[in-house]
C-alpha cells in the first residue's frame, strides 16, 4: 500500500461526492468493435464525448489479467522496495506525485516508455529477481493494445472518408511513436469511510485530459473513473473489466481541427475496502510530428482553430503545466466567429 506520513489525508484534496447519475452513466457509448457501424458510431461518440467503452475489441481476458496479477506482486511489495524502482524520469515507480509541478493523488504507478528495448532495461530494473513473466506479458499487451487502438484510428479515417486509411494509425505504429504504458494502484484507504459519510470523495488522479492522440484504459471491477461532458457534469463510469474506455487526445482533437473533443477525465475514490487498478496506453506520435488539422477535413474558407506545432513541443509544454490546466489553449488561434 501506498506509505503515508499522519494523519493519512493531510496532504490530500478531498472533493464533494457527485450524486450518481445512472441515467447518464447508461448513456455512455458502448461500440462494438466487429460492427459493421463501428466507424459511424465511434466518430459519434468522438463527436459528443470524446469517450467510449469497446467491447469485442481482440485483446485476451487472460492477458489482461496476467499483467494486473504481475503488477499487483509488485504493488505489494514493501515501500522500500519499490522505491527502489523510482523516482520516475519519467519512466519508473511513481508514489503520489503526479508529474513535476506540485500534483499529487492517491495513487501510485508504474511508466513505462513502449519501446521494446526500453521495457527490457526498465523490467530488469524493477523486476530483479524474475522480470520475465512480467515483461513478456507487458510487450504482448503493449502490442494487441496498439493494434487495437489503430483498428479504432483507421475506422475513423474510414468514416471521415480521408485517406490514405493509415493516416491517424501510422502515428502510433511508427517505431519512433512516443506512446507510453502506464499502471495506476489506488490502494484502499482507511479513513475513506469516514470522508464518505461527510459527503467527500478522495482525488486519486486530478481531472485532466490527455495530450496523446488516444489511449485506452482497462480496469479492475473497482469504480473511481468519472468523464466531464460538454456542460461541465461529471458522470461516473460504470468499471467492466473485460472491456476498454478509450479517451480522444489533445492532439486528435486538434487534427479533426476541434470536430472531436479531448475528454476530462479523474479518479475519485469513494470505496475504503477496495483497490483500484488500472492499465492505460497513450498512443502518441513521434516526437518530430507536426500536429496541426488534416486539409482533407477542412471545408472551404474554414481556418485552424490551432497554432501548428510539433507533438516534442507540446509534450514539453504540457510537461511544464499542472494537471487540470487546459493545455492546449496557448496553441489555440483567435479565430473568428469560431
């Protein structure tokens, strides 16, 4: 569990609890992804949430759930074990904060780069005695996750009707793709019941979106997970996992020049007895990509809502902020009328 100094929630934001609204819950997308509408259901849900659950998506329930058990031994270790395994720069074990500039959760992680011989060095860092089972299930995972997430990216082309079909997914498979794998524990906390009964729920990872251009997260059956919609609202996700919440990116809502939205998302822990785990890829292009909208999207007379830029550039700056400021309006354009 994660080593706190007394009393446990001192250094830790507490927020008021939203009521659960099951009726937006219920609405959330669910797509599956042998349907034949795949492409026109996934641009809709990219459209009005910038968020949807995947179902049928290819990856191994065994897989799944060889790399939760693998980093659950690792979670459990003694706290001076795994700190041996930090601080993350990035890449590495990671205990309350989150990122350089002051953000902290109740969390702990693990980060990885998804760079084949990065995993090895990584693993053989962490895992000392016997990396093997877990690095061989982390590169299996890294990769059907990949795959998946550019079957999604191609389904959009397909619906955009832009082409060639590989030209959102060739970002992500690129060998020089700057994609990362991260593990997220939230253990469960003993004085959680206490703030429960008062109305307040525990931040585990503070609302953010994510500069990637997609990335998809799998759970344990544990809640936590709420998305932002349009009207500000937050609604919580209902946990399922054999299934992928698949979040759009800052930099794929700035390729379809603002027609889909990057969602705000956070952890919020409400349950005292229970540990959440989860397991999210950040499909990301190479460091030298320029992001700026597809020609082919754009309509006659219509301008970029967005300052080119390379995704190195907008990494560097989104490193450089706090978790919940929106990043990408120091890239917006004052355009009008928009």
């Amino acid at each position: 569990m994660v080593v706190l100094s007394q009393p446990i929630l001192d250094d830790f934001s507490l927020i008021k609890a939203c009521k659960p609204n099951t009726g937006l819950s219920k609405g959330i997308p669910v797509i599956d992804l042998s349907d034949p509408d795949a492409k026109t259901l996934i641009i809709d849900a990219c459209q009005k949430f910038g968020f949807f659950k995947l179902v049928n998506h290819g990856v191994s329930t065994e897989l799944m759930t060889t790399l939760e058990a693998e980093a659950i031994k690792f979670f459990n270790l003694p706290q001076s074990e795994k700190d041996k395994a930090g601080p993350p720069n990035p890449s590495g074990y990671g205990n309350r904060r989150i990122g350089p500039n002051g953000d902290v959760g109740w969390v702990e992680y693990l980060l990885f780069s998804t760079n084949p011989d990065s995993i090895s060095q990584k693993c053989l860092s962490i895992f000392r005695e016997n990396p093997e089972v877990f690095r061989s299930a982390l590169k299996d995972y890294i990769s059907d996750v990949r795959e998946m997430i550019c079957e999604v990216l191609e389904l959009i082309a397909d619906g955009l009707k832009i082409e060639p079909r590989d030209v959102l997914s060739r970002l992500v498979r690129d060998e020089k793709s700057d994609s990362f794998f991260r593990l997220n524990h939230y253990p469960p906390c003993p004085e959680l019941q206490v703030q429960a009964l008062s109305g307040r729920n525990l931040i585990g990872f503070g609302e953010h979106t994510d500069p990637q251009i997609m990335s998809a997260v799998r759970s344990n059956n544990t809640t936590g997970l709420q998305i932002s919609l349009k009207d500000g609202t937050w609604v919580s996700v209902p946990p399922d996992q054999n299934s992928f919440f698949i979040n759009v990116g800052d930099s794929l809502q700035v390729i379809t020049n603002g027609r889909f939205r990057s969602v705000r998302h956070r952890v919020l822990l409400a349950d005292s007895q229970k540990s959440r785990v989860s397991m999210i890829f950040f499909g990301g292009p190479p460091l030298s990509e320029k992001i700026e909208p597809l020609s082919q999207l754009m309509e006659e007379g219509e301008e970029s809502l967005y300052n080119e830029f390379t995704w190195g550039e907008y990494k560097t700056s989104a490193y450089k902020s706090r978790l919940g400021d929106y990043r990408l309006g120091l890239f917006e354009k004052n355009v009008v009328g928009k």
